[in-house]
C-alpha cells in the first residue's frame, strides 16, 4: 500500500494514470503529454510499474502501457479500513473512489 500512495504523491504520475484510463498508451505518446526528459519519464514508469499501477508489454520497438486500476482499488479499500469504513461491502462505492482519484 505504501507504493501505492508513494507512486500517487507525485502529480506527473497521477497524470499517466489519467491518461491511461482512456487506453493503454506507448511510453512515446505518455511522454509526449510531459515537459520533462526521458529518463525522468522512465524514472515515473518505474515507480508506477513497482507499485503495480502499471503494467509495461514490448511490442517491437514499443513499450505499451496499461493501467491496472484493481491494484489502486485494493489500496483504497486498505487505506479506508484503517478508519473503520467498509467498502468491500459497497464494491460500486469503491470502484467510484478509485476513480474519483484521477479525476483531480
């Protein structure tokens, strides 16, 4: 969970994330929404990829993004429960949260 929210703390990360809910995308096209340098790109990707967040697929000369959106929904359900709130039991209310993330 910490990886999670270490990977969210960023707004660049936050913003792949975003990006990516439309569909998976190329490291080329992510990066073409940034003013920052390749390595830095590939430094986000890293961090996204280790918290689960991502996952990377070579295809050819391509590497190929995908969100995986269900790691950043377990995070959230961990996190709410430290304050007592149950959202397994309301999975749509969860789904909604995680959600809600990116759209900030």
């Amino acid at each position: 969970m910490t990886a999670v929210f270490k990977a969210l703390s960023d707004p660049t990360r936050r913003r792949v994330l975003q990006l990516l809910r439309r569909g998976p995308m190329s490291a080329g096209q992510l990066a073409g929404h940034f003013r920052v340098s390749k390595p830095t790109m590939s430094a986000h990707f890293a961090v996204l990829r280790g918290a689960g967040l991502i996952e990377a697929e070579r295809q050819g000369k391509l590497i190929m993004y995908t969100l995986q959106i269900s790691v950043l929904e377990d995070a959230l359900l961990a996190f709410a429960q430290v304050f007592g709130w149950d959202l397994r039991a309301r999975p749509a209310r969860a789904r909604r949260a995680a959600t809600e993330v990116f759209s900030r």
